[in-house]
C-alpha cells in the first residue's frame, strides 16, 4: 500500500511517498527512510488512535513504513493519517478510494484527526489530488477531504477551495497632513515604490514620513498576499505588513540563521515595508546584508552544507542622523556640534555599495512647510498614476523594479545622451534617476519622460547623494 503525503524541509513542502508492509514480527510499526524523533514518537500514537476507533493492528506482523526519497530527513506532523490510513487499507479493515488522495493529517491517543498548523502553507500548485486531513475552519487555498475521527475514514467531507476574493483592508489613514514637497516625496515612494533614506536633525520627521508610506502602497496581488499570509499565518495581517526591527537587534534575529536557518525580520517584511530608523546605529553586518535582497528579492542562509533561500522583497526606508549630535545637514553644518573628522567616522557606518540601493534620498531639513495636503489627497495622485502605467506602457511592476532597457523605451536619445548626467560613475545611480523621472513622468500623465521630469529626480536621486559625499 502506497500513498503520498508531506514532509516539510525548512520552510518547502515536498512529497513524500508513505509505502506500508506487512511482514512477519511483533505487531510494532517500525520507520524506514531517515524519519525523525518526532515521527518515530507517532507510532504508539497510531496504535492507540487504531484502538480506540474500532480498528486493530495485524497480528503476527510488523508494519514497515518506507519514506522516500530515502535521502532526505523527514520532519512532519502530518504522517500520523497516512500511516494509519495505510494500514486500515491494507488490512482491509476499511474500503480504500478506488483514487487515493494525498493524506496529511495528526492523529489524537483517542483517534480524532486534527489538520496540521502548517497545512495553509502547502502550495496548491504541487497538488495532485485532494488533501484527506482533519478539519480546518477556514478555507484553503485547495480542495480538502475532511474528517473529525478516524472511523469517518470511509465517509470523508468535501470541502472547496476558498475563493479568490481580497480579503485584505488599506489601514485607516491619520490625520496628519504633509507639506507640498514632502507630499511629493511620499508620491514619489507609493507610486514607484523606490528604496528611500530619510535624513536629517532629530524631530524633522524623518521616522513620521517613512510610516506613512505602507497606507499608500498598492494592494497586494493573489500571489503576494498568499505569501504574506503564509509567513504571517499566526497574526493574519489585513494589509502589507510593516516590519521595523530595533537598531539592537542580534545579526541572526535580523537577517535569519541559526542551527534550524530561521527566517529574520528581513524575510518577514516580504510584500511589504521595511523601516529602519537610525539606521547608522544598525551593526555594520545587518546593513551590508540588506544589499543580496535589495537587488534579488531574497536572502540566502546556509550553515554545515545546508541552503535554504527566503523570500526578501520588500519597500526599503531608512532614517538617520548624520553626525553624532544629529544637527548636520549638507551646506547647513551651522548648528552642528561635532568636528569635520568625527561626522566622517559617523558617516562611515553606510557603505557606499549599500548607499548606492537606496533610489532616493531626501534630507528633511528645517524647511518652510506650505500648501498641506491629506494621506487621501496624495492616495488619489498615487492612484492615478499607477492607472496610467498600467493603461498606456500595460505595467503591472512598480517603477523602481525596472531595468534600463525598460526605461530607455520611454526616454528618447537626446534625453539619454545630453541631459541624464553623463559623470554618474555608478550605474544604480543613473538607473535610479531614469526610474524616479519615470515615476514623475506618471504622476504627470506623461507617456515620456521630459527635461523637467529628469531635473527634479535629478533633485531627488543624485544631488542629495552628491552633498553627502561632499560633505
């Protein structure tokens, strides 16, 4: 007798092949094929929950339960049904489906089937047939049989895959209101979801504008929210989730590791925002790990020969002081307190490579604040102009994901060789002021993008960048 149920490697299920023999021996179910502590304990479970529901173990017989593939280890909670499903059939002590279905399932000492807490996990792509598993209160993303205890074997219950309605909520937006220029800014940010770091003196809002932003992104697809829902299965987000770890957090607990390779924070903020305020107070080793996700989407961890790779895409901002005393600005040091030698020993914290991923940065300085605008005035700018990316180029990808030859098809020749600087030494650099022209140009209803458009990105993702090297 041969069935197919799940094993759980790291954060991947993969199918596993549950095969049961009869031979001659004391009535013990023995393990084949590298089952852990944990699958080894379910045998005294199966033999009770087989007991106590009416059904009994072959006398005379041992029951070997092969695990293919015999190289992996196994560490599953769900074998429990297949392993006592198996024998009922192969006893025939019940009528096996004439079509077998995956089985995942635990067993209670009494025989209740109870669903697995990691079952929403399993990717409905992998899925061959129907999942026979214990009752699940709410829907799945694939079709189930369900049952309460193990004598409902023969009489499983369908139940449908959940439809694919939004069952997400934009939060609520606050009261606060935005001047014109950093209303431009939070603009730019939701609608072409550009990595920015925030900069400037203490209570210059740096830490209030990066926490506005998650409101105003865009709803997540069906398969961005099913990721989130996967790595937020416990809290149940209602929106993108905003992760923003303290700055003492430990390198693992941040990017993820340990003997088990645990997700960290980096992962968690998959489809969302990622903040990071004061960021130079952040360890050098979880900055510079930032820059693998930054460019990929995900981040890598290994330890003893294993690998394992998390999703990691996420909306990056930052905030930071400049200097030790947090008064200094580029060309306006004259409230600063601290010495030439000793902002540029602060300033060495952020790495030029790691600098270079952030498409905007926006010093947020004692500026004369005019024209304030509410979190649903700039919604409704950020809205019309993702409506026209998607209606007039068919984008469905944020602006600060594009490549240069995406970009190049809406910026003409002379723009590219005349007027988009020409001493940019870094190619991010110039990629971020083509993407932050092009989410200007959005915002313009502009098909191309013009002189204007690159001049004020040029403000946005390549002056500020040159004022802080500079000093």
């Amino acid at each position: 007798m041969k069935l197919i149920s799940y094993a759980k490697l790291e954060t991947e299920f993969v199918p596993i092949e549950v095969e049961v023999s009869l031979v001659p021996g004391l009535p013990i179910i023995q393990f084949i094929g590298q089952a852990n502590a944990s699958i080894k304990e379910s045998a005294s479970r199966i033999k009770s929950a087989l007991h106590h529901q009416g059904f009994r173990m072959p006398k005379a017989k041992q029951v070997l339960v092969n695990l293919r593939p015999q190289e992996l280890k196994k560490n599953c909670p769900g074998l429990d049904l297949a392993v006592a499903a198996a024998i009922i059939w192969k006893t025939s002590q019940g009528q096996s489906p004439k079509i077998l279905p995956t089985v995942y399932g635990e067993l209670t000492l009494t025989g209740e089937v109870l669903a697995p807490i990691d079952l929403p996990d399993i990717d409905a792509d992998i899925l061959d047939q129907q999942v026979l598993t214990g009752s699940f209160s709410q829907p799945l993303n694939f079709p189930t049989l369900q049952i309460n205890k193990l004598r409902e074997l023969d009489q499983p219950r369908p139940s449908p895959a959940r439809t694919q309605g939004e069952d997400f909520k934009r939060p609520e937006f606050s009261l606060y209101t935005f001047a014109r220029e950093k209303a431009r800014v939070l603009s730019l940010i939701a609608a072409g979801e550009h990595a920015t770091l925030f900069a400037g003196p203490a209570g210059s809002g740096n830490s209030t504008l990066a926490r506005h932003v998650r409101p105003l992104l865009s709803p997540p697809n069906r398969i961005e929210w099913d990721a989130i829902r996967k790595i937020w299965k416990k809290q149940s987000p209602a929106w993108r989730p905003e992760v923003s770890p303290h700055h003492t957090m430990t390198a693992k607990s941040f990017i993820g590791g340990s003997s088990q390779l645990r997700r960290g924070e980096i992962s968690q903020a998959h489809g969302g925002v990622l903040i990071l305020d004061e960021l130079l107070e952040f360890p050098g080793e979880s900055i510079e790990a930032l820059r693998e996700p930054c460019d990929t989407g995900t981040i890598s961890l290994s330890v003893t020969g294993r690998r394992i790779t998390y999703p990691a895409k996420f909306l990056l901002l930052a905030t930071s002081n400049l200097c030790s005393c947090g008064a200094w600005l580029p060309q306006e040091n004259y409230l600063c307190r601290c010495s030439n030698f000793k902002r540029k020993l602060y300033l060495q914290r952020l790495s030029g490579p790691f600098l270079d991923r952030f498409q905007i940065l926006y010093f947020t300085g004692n500026k004369r604040e005019t024209d304030f605008k509410t979190q649903v005035e700039i919604l409704n700018a950020v809205e019309k102009a993702r409506n026209f990316a998607l209606t007039h180029r068919e984008q469905t990808r944020p602006n600060g994901e594009l490549s240069l030859e995406e970009l190049t098809l809406s910026t003409s020749n002379f723009l590219m060789q005349h007027l988009v600087p020409q001493g940019i030494s870094s190619h991010r650099r110039k990629l971020s002021v083509l993407r932050v022209a092009r989410t200007i140009a959005d915002l313009e209803k502009s098909k191309e993008i013009r002189p204007a458009h690159l001049e004020e990105a040029i403000s946005y993702a390549l002056r500020p960048f040159t004022q802080l090297a500079q000093g």
